[in-house]
C-alpha cells in the first residue's frame, strides 16, 4: 500500500511540512518506518532513531528528499540517550515510538520484567520531550506524537504488562499536554491490529497457546475488525501527519484510535 500512500496523487503529498524538522524513533520498521517515510515525503527534514544502522540507512535511501539523517540509539540506555539529546539541533515533530514489551499474563511478570520496557518506553520518552520542548517553543511550533495502543482504553488478553506501560504512557501524556507551552501540542496514536512484525509476533505467541494456526488467528482479527482488514502502518502515519500539521493546534491532550473500529468503547 506504500504506493498508495506515498503516490503523487496523494493528498497529502504536498508539501506541508516544509520547513519542518521531525525526529522519529523506533523508526527501522514498522509504524515507525511509515511515520519517517510519510513525514518526508510531506516536505519534513527527518532524523531517523532505532538500534539498527542498517536498517536505518536503508530507510534513509527510500525517504523522499533529501537532508534527512538517521541516529542510531538504544532507548534503555539512559545516560547515552542524555549525551546524545545535547548534540541534536532544534526539531518541530517528536514521535515517541518503541517496541513493545514480549506477551504474556501479567500474573506471570516478575517486577523486573517491567524495568526495560518502561525505560524505553516513558522514561525515554520523558527525557526526549523535555529536551526538546525549548526548541519547539523558540520555533514556535511543536508537535508530539506518542504511539501506543488500544489497549489504554481495552486492555488487551495476555500482554498485561504492556496494558500497563500503555496507560502509563497515556496518562503521562495527558499531564503533559496541560503543561506544555500554547504553541506545543502533544497526542496519542493508538494503533489497532496494524500489519507489522509486532503483530506477528504476537499471533504466533497467540498460536503456540491456543493451538489455532496463525492464518486462523488473522482470520478472527480480521472478522472483529469492521473494515474486515488489518490496518496497513501507512494508514496510522497518515493519522500522525495530521496531527503534525500547523493546523492542528486545537487537537491537545486526545488519544486517537486507528483501528478500523474494532474496540467497542466510545
């Protein structure tokens, strides 16, 4: 669907993030890697952040435009994470995004499963927001995008403990959004059953137990979703991008659902 998303005939396809500057983790693969591309493509000068240089350097070869850059980090190592936020220039856009904590019930964590998970998640997330908010606010502009899940409004059976980091994560948000200066807005993407390695993960882990295939697991996502699909990681960059647009000022403080409708709250 990349081509779909990215087309020129896209509407976003203009460039509305000219003279933007977005920093996005987690961004090797997938959500992450479609906020980057979707970004850039948009007009937004990006530095790209996962583990892998690899994968971050291949991802910089697809991005449209140029001036991008990529930093590669590990978000559970606080005190390099500090000394490298003291080198980056001034940015626009921050996306906090991370991979999540392995699935299994929550009864089974021991407190130590919880230490890596919430440090990459909200203590990171945490230490890059309040560095960068002083440039945002000389610019005059700032946005920030967390992704999270669905699950701060349905906790979702067998990954409890990242139930618990998600809600976390929002409520740190929505603090924060009361505090930040007027033109810095900060907001939650909760992605449903979006089509990533993530997901797979969690189907064969689902598998394993439950003795279904993973196909038959697809399945039942798919028949509980009403747009019957998985959720293709464009389509939540898409949702990121408006949220990134000067015009969204006024949009503070929401968690906003892209789930093709599955959960059943209001």
């Amino acid at each position: 669907m990349d081509d779909k998303f990215l087309g020129d005939d896209f509407p976003f396809a203009e460039n509305v993030l000219n003279g933007a500057d977005a920093l996005v983790f987690g961004a090797s693969k997938g959500i992450g890697r479609s906020c980057a591309l979707m970004l850039a493509r948009s007009g937004a000068k990006v530095t790209v952040c996962s583990r892998s240089k690899q994968n971050l350097e291949l991802l910089i070869e697809q991005m449209h435009g140029s001036d991008h850059d990529y930093l590669v980090i590990d978000l559970e190592n606080l005190d390099n994470l500090r000394m490298e936020l003291k080198k980056l220039k001034k940015y626009n856009i921050l996306i906090n995004n991370s991979g999540g904590p392995p699935s299994s019930p929550l009864i089974e964590n021991e407190v130590e499963d919880f230490l890596g998970p919430f440090t990459r998640h909200l203590h990171a997330s945490h230490e890059i927001t309040r560095t960068l908010i002083p440039g945002m606010e000389e610019r005059g502009m700032g946005r920030i995008i967390n992704i999270i899940s669905t699950s701060v409004k349905e906790p979702i059976e067998g990954i409890g403990l990242s139930n618990t980091l998600r809600g976390a994560m929002a409520s740190w948000s929505k603090s924060m959004s009361m505090e930040l200066p007027p033109c810095i807005t900060i907001n939650n993407i909760l992605p449903g059953w979006t089509d990533t390695e993530r997901l797979n993960q969690l189907a064969e882990t689902k598998s394993e137990k439950s003795g279904l295939s993973v196909d038959e697991i697809f399945r039942q996502w798919e028949e509980l979703t009403p747009i019957k699909r998985l959720i293709d990681p464009m389509e939540t960059a898409a949702a990121v991008l408006w949220l990134c647009l000067p015009s969204s000022e006024s949009v503070r403080g929401v968690s906003l659902a892209v789930d093709g409708g599955r959960m059943r709250s209001i």
